[in-house]
C-alpha cells in the first residue's frame, strides 16, 4: 500500500477523495440507490455544528499542546438510538462537569470538554461477520449501521439509521446546548450537576470539599471585583465522534461563507479509529482534507517512523491544536511503546496534542466470558503516560474515557469496589465497559492529585 502522497494526490483532495484510497470497516448496503437518497438528504440538512465552534476548538486544543488547558474527552463507547432521552443526557453531562471542576482544581488549568456524544453510532469490529450456532450474519457496527439481535432483519444495514442517528444526533445535541444555555453548567451552581446517588459515594466528601472551595472563591472574586465573573455562568461543550463511516461524514463536509477550505459540520472533533488509520488509506485520505481538529488512535504496534508519516499526512503544515494522538496501548505496553514515539515526535519538532485513553488497551475477558477493565490497570496506564511524557520534557495533554453517569457495573475495582460477580447486575453496554458514575469521579479525582503535585513541584 502506498504511504507518501504525489504532489497532485495532495492537491486532489475533495470530500470523496477518499473513494479511491481502500475503506476498511465500511457496511455492505444491498441497495446503493437506496444509500444514494439517503445520502442526498442528509447533505441538505443544516449542520450539527458551526465553523466558529470549530475553529475555537483548534484554538483551545492549540493551547492544551503547549500546556496551557487540558482536555477532558469522555462518554459512552457507543451510544445507542434508545438512550437518546433527557436523563442519559442530563447524566453524562453532569459527570463530565463535576469531572472537569475536579481537574481545575488540581491542574489550575482550564479544561476543554468534550463529550463522546451526539454521533458516536457507529462501531469498527474485529471482524465482518459473526457466527453463532451454525448461522452466519454481519456484525453489529453500531445503531448507525444495524441493530444488535441475531436475525438477519437486525443485522442488514439500512441506510435510513444514518438519517435517524443524524437526528438523534441533533436532538442530543440541541438538549445539551438548551441546558448549558439555560444555566445548567453554572460555576456557581455546582449543586444542579449533582447525580442521585453522590451522597452514598465514599468520594462525596472529597468532592464536595473541592465545590465548596470553588464557590468561595468565586465568591471572594466576586466580592473584589464587584461583578459576576461572566464567564464562569457558563462552560463550553464540544462533541466528538469517531469518523468511521465515510459516506456518512462526506455528506456533512461543507464549506462555509468567508472561511477557507471545509469542514466537518456534523461534530467537532472526529477521530479516526486505531482500525482505520492506515497510510494510504480512506481514512487518512478525507480527515487530512478537513478544517476540523482531528484525533487519531495510536496503539503500540505503530512504529516511529510511521507515526510520523501520519503526523506529515493529517498535519502537513504543522498546525498547532490540529492533530491530536489518541494513545492506548495497555498497562503491560505503555512503558517500552511510548518513549520511542515521544522521542521522533520531539526531534521533529511536531505539534501533537498527547491525550491518553487508558481504556482500550486494558480490556480483558473474565472467566464466565465477560468483557472488563480493571480501574487499577486504567489508572496505572494514565500514571504511566503522565510520567513517561514528563521524563521526555513533553506533557500530557488531555484524557480520554468511555464512562457514563449511570450507576453500571461494567468494570472492575475502584473505591466502591465492583467485584466480577457484581458485573452481572447493572451491566449495560453494547459494546465496551464503561467507567461508572463513582470510578469516573475517582478517576478525576486521583488524576487531579497527580496534576496538583506537579503543579506544586513548579
Ligand atoms: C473506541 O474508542 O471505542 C475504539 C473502538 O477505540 P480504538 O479505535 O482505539 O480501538
Ligand atoms: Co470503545
């Protein structure tokens, strides 16, 4: 497979560009007419997001590169037409904003919010089809694409999800917009994010320390300044997909009135997946040609030297807050994978963004057959990029989490102490184990420590 671009490739993109390069993790559609319609409205429909959100995203992604913000990226692995209702909503948003309050304290840092929402529907699977008792069907790729029964109705892909998840896409999104908007995400009113079940947590105490402080000192601000700080009544939101099915993506690629080049109106922040980041492939061909800030997955089997093909591919002018390596090789990995990587992006000067997902490389299968992360391992991971980062003089930059605000029992450990044999009683998840409610407040809370030490040991 061809990995460098010729100078007419690189002067050749367009939104379908893409079409020519190979596509992996694509759905199979029976009907191509059909995808076609679909397709054609889907490309008249307003967009989900505007240029300016973006650009001020790149902006603040910019500023997280060189140490001056920190990015916090979290929610579902995969959400689920089903769940788009005001409560799950409300959930994940509250937790990532206690999350976020918890990371300004302990980093002095602004925190970008992103969320995992509003569009993460479809899914890379290990492989095209799955086989149970003798019968053979394609695999689940998330609600865009088919549903997850066992019958051959549930799994052909029906290129009416895409309109459906665009729209579910729009309702979750104009949801969160209203509520931040209505004053949900006041600084001032940390009580509104509070989730049912925190005063039961052993880490309520912890947390609510931490709200009281900041509401004294606002206060205190408040007091000496004699205003409201504006800016802290209300908080930014960004969403994040990953970008896998590209037609779906190219049907939002627009260009807008006195801005150059185009963008990807349907989220923020699109990454591409650790399945679909091959040099010369489809992926890498429509993301380089965006305006958007891009994540890429990155795992340990990357070599240097390709990563830096990638970086040249995706990032050719080297543009601050533009690329942002989305790392996750696992707790018995992260030592001898990441130095090497830090090293040639250092010696070559690249702007990346280092944001560390400790999730995707610690699954593991329990003995009854199912699908888990162990927080200790999550944890370990995350001390580990922080650390590792340090040594080398870079700094991480950003985290990223499948989590939810519900009360699941999908991973193991944390302060609460989920056990294997609890994980049969909440857990919820089509596809990956999420952090719940309380281990993803612990998590912040341990990572708020770790960056508070730093921040003291300046
Ligand atoms: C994901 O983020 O859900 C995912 C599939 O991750 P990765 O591409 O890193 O495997
Ligand atoms: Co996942």
């Amino acid at each position: 497979m061809k990995s460098e671009l010729t100078f007419s490739e690189a002067n050749d993109w367009r939104p379908d560009s893409w079409q020519r390069k190979p596509a992996a993790q694509q759905p199979h559609y029976a009907d191509p007419a059909a995808l076609k319609r679909v397709l054609a409205e889907l490309s008249r429909l307003p967009p989900l997001v505007t240029s300016w959100e973006v650009e001020s995203l790149k902006q603040q992604m910019a500023e997280a590169a060189q140490g001056r913000r920190f990015l916090l990226q979290g929610g579902d692995c995969s959400e689920n037409f089903i769940d788009c209702e005001s409560g799950a909503i409300a959930s994940k948003l509250k937790i990532l904003l206690q999350m976020s309050l918890v990371l300004v304290q302990g980093s002095h840092k602004k925190i970008i919010r992103v969320g995992r929402f509003a569009g993460q529907y479809a899914k890379p699977r290990s492989t095209d089809t799955e086989t149970r008792d003798g019968i053979t069907l394609p695999s689940y790729r998330g609600d865009l694409i088919n549903r997850p029964g066992f019958h051959s109705a549930d799994r052909t892909p029906d290129p009416e999800f895409l309109l459906r998840g665009y729209e579910r896409s729009a309702l979750t999104i104009n949801f969160i917009r209203a509520l931040i908007d209505g004053g949900f995400a006041d600084l001032h009113h940390p009580e509104y994010w509070e989730l049912g079940f925190v005063h039961n947590s052993p880490l309520a105490a912890e947390y609510t320390r931490m709200v009281e402080t900041i509401g004294e000192s606002l206060r205190f601000m408040e007091t000496l300044t004699g205003n409201t700080i504006a800016e802290m009544n209300r908080v930014d939101f960004f969403t994040s997909h990953e970008g896998l099915h590209l037609p779906y993506e190219q049907a939002q690629t627009r260009q807008v009135p006195r801005r150059s080049g185009w963008y990807n109106l349907c989220t923020h922040f699109p990454w591409i997946g650790n399945r679909t980041r091959q040099l010369g492939g489809a992926h890498i061909e429509y993301f380089r040609g965006i305006q958007n800030p891009i994540g890429v997955k990155i795992d340990a089997s990357i070599r240097p030297e390709d990563l830096l093909r990638l970086c040249d591919a995706i990032n050719p002018g080297n543009e601050p807050g533009r690329l942002t390596l989305i790392h996750r090789f696992g707790i018995h990995r992260v030592e001898k994978a990441f130095p090497p990587l830090i090293s040639a992006v250092q010696q070559q000067g690249k702007n990346v963004l280092w944001c560390c997902d400790p999730m995707h490389g610690n699954s593991e299968t329990t003995s009854t057959g199912i699908k888990t992360r162990r927080f200790e391992k999550i944890l370990g991971e995350l001390e580990h990029c922080f650390h590792l980062l340090k040594i080398q003089g870079a700094h991480l930059g950003g985290v990223h989490f499948e989590l939810t605000g519900d009360n699941v029992t999908e991973c193991l450990g944390g302060a609460s102490g989920v056990t294997e044999a609890d994980l049969g009683r909440a857990y919820h998840t089509a596809v990956d184990p999420r952090l719940n409610y309380e281990q993803s407040l612990e998590m912040a809370l341990l990572l708020a420590r770790l960056m508070a030490q730093e921040h003291s040991s300046k």
